[in-house]
C-alpha cells in the first residue's frame, strides 16, 4: 500500500521556475533512495536526477546547474526545484522510490519499487 504521489507541473515560460514535489505514503517504511525520471513523448524515459537518504544526489548532465533535488526526511517528500527552464525540459516527470518496508515481519526488511502516475511539465512560450 505504499505509494508516491506528484505534483507541481504545469505550463511555465523559458527561463521560469517550477518546483516539482512527489510524496511517499502509506504504510511504515524507509526511504532508501528517491528520484525524478521523464518521458518526452517518442523518446525513453530519462533520469532526471535521484538522491539517497543520506543526501547524496546525482543529476543528468543536461540538468546539472537548473535543477536541485533536495528530500525532506520528517514528511517522506523529495522535491525538485526546477529554474531556467527550457523547452527541452518539456516531458512528463515521473517520481520513483526505493523502499525498505517496515512493517513486515523478519530481517532484512523487503524493499519495494514504486512509481508515481507522473505530472506533466511544459517550457513554452
């Protein structure tokens, strides 16, 4: 029952600002790593940028410089501020999470891999 939901898309101008936020609930679990992909469409689906729960980020190389992803521990929400967007940058942005589930009984606790449905993300003007 563990999910990630997002929000913060929409429709910006070049050289705007968004911040994308993707919020895990659902259950007792602890979040190993957290990150945003994007799928432009006819094109694969990309890493945006992921972050563990130790802090440690990494980003794609045409992002690095714009975007900064950040997690906040006490409301299980990772965030990507997103600033001088470009139309490039226009795709759905999906959050992903990787989880330890707390709840279920025996070590080590099982980890699970969740998706977000995805907000939609346009740099026009």
């Amino acid at each position: 029952q563990v999910h990630v939901v997002e929000s913060g898309g929409g429709l910006v101008q070049p050289g705007g600002s968004l911040r994308l936020s993707c919020a895990a609930s659902g259950g007792l679990f602890s979040i190993v790593t957290m990150g945003w992909y994007r799928q432009a469409p006819g094109k694969q689906r990309e890493l945006v940028a992921t972050i563990t729960s130790g802090g440690s980020t990494n980003y794609a190389d045409s992002v690095k410089g714009r975007f900064t992803i950040s997690i906040d521990s006490a409301k299980d929400t990772v965030s990507l501020q997103m600033s001088s967007l470009i139309p490039g940058d226009t795709c759905v942005y999906c959050c992903h999470a990787g989880v330890l589930v707390l709840t279920t009984p025996g070590t080590p606790y099982p980890t699970r891999e969740l998706w977000g449905q995805g907000t939609p993300v346009t740099i026009s003007s």
